[in-house]
C-alpha cells in the first residue's frame, strides 16, 4: 500500500516485513496496525490540506481542456467509416 500527499512531502508505505511507514519531511513514523497507520496518515493531510489548498484549473487551462475535449469528441467514431465488410446471412431458399 501506498499513500501520498505531494505537496506537504507526506508518504504512507508497506513494508515488506508487515509494518508501515509514514514520512512527514524528515519525521519518521513506524506503525504495526494498518488502521492506525491510515488513522495518522489522514489526520496531517487534513492539517496540510489548510495550508495547501487545492486550486482549480486558471481559465487559460479550462479553454484548452474545453477545446481538446470538444477535438476528440469530434473525432470519434463514425459508423461508416470503422464498420467491417457486410455479411450475408440466411439462405436464398424459400420455406
């Protein structure tokens, strides 16, 4: 398992020997239980998370994501154009 949050230099690793490890900048943490590990983990990141607040894409990376969304979508598949050769089915007798 692993859990990170970037910019508060934050990890949340398994060890190979059954315990886990959680690093805050030049702190280091050794936990056996999973629950407390994650309990820890969880409760910097939400005290990071006021110093670090997540910011929304500018506008300038909206259009551009508006535009590469609206170039795929016109793009996309076309029936005639990907559609196999057509196969007959049936037969031609009667009754």
């Amino acid at each position: 398992m692993k859990m990170s949050f970037f910019p508060g230099k934050l990890f949340l690793e398994s060890k190979p020997e059954g315990g886990y490890e959680l690093r805050f900048g030049e702190d280091v943490q050794v936990f056996k239980s999973e629950k407390q590990a994650v309990q820890a983990f969880q409760q910097i990141r939400l005290r990071l998370e006021k110093d670090f607040p997540m910011k929304g894409p500018t506008l300038e990376e909206r259009r551009a994501l508006l535009q590469k969304e609206i170039a795929d979508s016109a793009v996309g598949h076309t029936s005639l154009r990907n559609a196999g050769p057509k196969k007959k089915t049936g037969t031609r007798t009667f009754g």
